[in-house]
C-alpha cells in the first residue's frame, strides 16, 4: 500500500472538536493532523445557514493551504448545512459529524435515522452541557442534575440509544450514561466520525502508514481561552504548539 504522508485537516467553531481529533489521533496514530478552531466566531449553532457555509468553505481554504488531504468538519452546525457545498468545491475527501439548535431544526439527522429503520426520533438540545466541559465539570453534583433534566424527557418514552450529537459532549459521557442508566446505548459522534475517516482513508489509498502523528493547533482569537480549554480536552498541554491564524485571505475567492 502506498503511504500519503499529508495531513488531514479539522476544523470546528470553536474547540469541541478537539474530541473528535482525539479519537482520530486514537485510531491513525501515524497521521498528521492539523486543527482550525474559529474561535472568534463561536458559535455557528446560532447563525443563518448561508453564514454557516461561508465560515465552513474559509476554514477549509484555509486548511487545503497547507496542502491537506483530507477536511473533517468536527462542527455539527458545519457538518448538517455545509457538507455539500464543500464537497462540491473541494476535490479532497470531506466528512462531518453527527445538536447544536442549527443541528437539530436542521431535521438532518432524524431524515438519516429513519432511513436507517429508527422507528421514532427525539432531539434535544442541551446548551449548558457546552460550558459545563469547557469548565471542567464534568463529574459533579452540579452536571449530574443539569443533564437528569435534560434528559428527563427521554424516559419512559423506550429510548434504548442516544447519540451524543455535540462535540463537547464526550466529556460528560460518564454522567450522560449514569442518568440514561446502563439499558441506553451511548453513541460517541467523535468515534464514529474518526472510523469513517479511517475508512475513507483506506478506500482511497491516503493512509499515512509511516508518519510520526504530528499536529498543529490554530485558533481565530485569543490563544490563552483556547490553551486552557483545549489542554483539558485533550488530557494534555497545548501551550506550545497552538498559533492564531487570520483567515480574511481565504474569505474572499471566485
């Protein structure tokens, strides 16, 4: 097999897909990985779909400018309105995730489930789940109660799987699953995403088979929110190797 040693570039709103990097460093250990957080535009979930899809086609320039082979957009409002366009303006292999309020009024998801034979869908937004894991809190009285009244309107209503459908949500995968109880399946939307890529990869011949798994962090503010935050994601820190990118170059082609 040949060996493609490009990056795979990933790009989220902010810095919540650092789970889906995560599960990506987890599963092609060897790749090189190249992250876009735009941070001075958080949150995509509470703008128009056009302002979506012009963000998402200026990180992805900006990610093909360092010659990547492959963009995952690790952003569920980028990944229910953009993929299209992005597929069609790009010629490197481009996938989403798996909500944010725009992923949820979408309808994308409940369309593709049923499809797959899901006999009945229900979404939830859950918005304070989004500063309890860039907090840190993940694991305390204070997550457990927030996420018991979310999820409340799932019980009783034989729900036997949840899609954990927002990137921050991994982190508190330990008290989603003590509220759900154990007779619920939690579907982590990073790992799923971090398989396809891995699939995709070795469909078309691009996997890395002999890189050292290097990676480098951008972000479109400040750099010292972002350290913090993405240290805690990633269980490790960032302070060395996370730079600020400007991208007005790349917003304004053909």
């Amino acid at each position: 097999m040949t060996s493609d040693a490009r990056p795979i570039g990933i790009f989220d709103s902010g810095i919540g897909g650092l789970t889906v990097l995560h599960e990506i460093e987890k599963l092609l250990p060897a790749e090189d990985l190249i992250y876009l957080g735009d941070t001075a535009r958080v949150p995509y979930g509470t703008k128009s779909r056009e302002t979506v899809i012009r963000y998402s086609l200026e990180n992805s320039r900006f990610l093909l400018s360092m010659n990547v082979k492959a963009v995952v957009a690790a952003c569920n409002s980028a990944s229910a309105v953009s993929i299209p366009q992005l597929r069609s303006s790009f010629a490197v292999p481009i996938l989403g995730v798996i909500g944010t309020d725009a992923t949820i009024e979408s309808g994308k998801y409940d369309g593709l489930l049923k499809q797959k034979g899901a006999k009945q869908v229900i979404s939830k937004a859950c918005p304070l789940f989004v500063p309890l894991a860039e907090e840190g809190w993940t694991d305390n009285p204070v997550a457990e109660q927030i996420a018991r009244i979310y999820l409340e309107p799932f019980k009783g209503n034989g729900v036997d799987t949840l899609i954990l459908g927002c990137t921050h949500y991994p982190l508190l995968q330990g008290v989603i699953g003590k509220v759900c109880g154990p007779d619920v399946a939690l579907v982590n939307s990073a790992r799923a995403a971090a398989l396809k890529l891995k699939e995709i990869l070795e469909e078309k011949s691009l996997v890395n088979e002999t890189g050292g798994g290097n990676h480098r962090f951008y972000v479109t503010d400040s750099e010292k929110r972002a350290r913090i935050v993405g240290s805690r994601f990633l269980g490790r820190d960032l302070s060395d190797s996370l730079e600020h990118v400007d991208l007005t170059e790349f917003s304004h082609h053909g």
